[in-house]
C-alpha cells in the first residue's frame, strides 16, 4: 500500500483486488489508514474519493484461514475466514461485489456491496 497509494488517490482509483492472504476482507473507501466514508455512492463531487480494498485469499487453504480479531479498524467493512469466492459484475454506473462460502450445499453470500459511479 505505501507504494500504490498515492497513485491510486491520484487517478480516483475504485477498487483494487488482492489475493495470497488466506482470508477475505473488505474495506470502506480508505485513504492514508482511514476510511474516508461509510459507503459506496459516488455520485456526487462532494464525496472524497478513495479506493475500497478487497482481498480474496480464501479460497482454499489446506492449512486452515487465520481469523480475525474483535479489534478491528474503522475501516474494515466485511471480513471472513471460511473457505469461499468473489463474483464482480459491472454495469455502466454500477459495480457489485459477492462474497460465497463454497459450501457441500451450494454457495452461501456472505458479504456484499454495490459502488454506484
């Protein structure tokens, strides 16, 4: 993050997608360790831009996902240890993200959010 974000900020980047962690975490919009709001709705100018961080690493760790503690930051929006998958889907002012629990079952959605452009 130290070297990307400023770079990020600067071109009004919206998400950025990371994996290898082995767990899934999401952010609210987050500059400089804050998160800048509470929310995905960009349409208005007034909003401070910032991008939302998604890390999608738990998608099959044989040696167990890590956790996470009670203490977690501001800007930490959606979290989870279980063994899932992320599905993107865009349209032109609209990007969604899923989060599923892979699951014997069937996918079960356990985290989501809608950034409106």
């Amino acid at each position: 993050r130290a070297e990307a974000e400023d770079i990020f900020l600067k071109n009004n980047l919206d998400l950025v997608l990371n994996g290898h962690v082995h767990d899934y975490e999401r952010t609210y919009p987050t500059a400089h360790g804050n998160a800048t709001q509470h929310g995905y709705d960009y349409s208005s100018s007034d909003v401070d831009h910032a991008p939302t961080y998604v890390t999608q690493g738990a998608s099959g760790n044989r040696e167990g996902n890590s956790g996470f503690s009670d203490d977690l930051p501001d800007w930490s929006a959606g979290h989870s240890s279980v063994v899932g998958f992320g599905l993107l889907t865009m349209s032109r002012s609209a990007l969604a993200w899923r989060f599923f629990n892979a699951t014997p079952a069937g996918p079960l959605l356990l985290d989501s959010f809608t950034m409106i452009r």
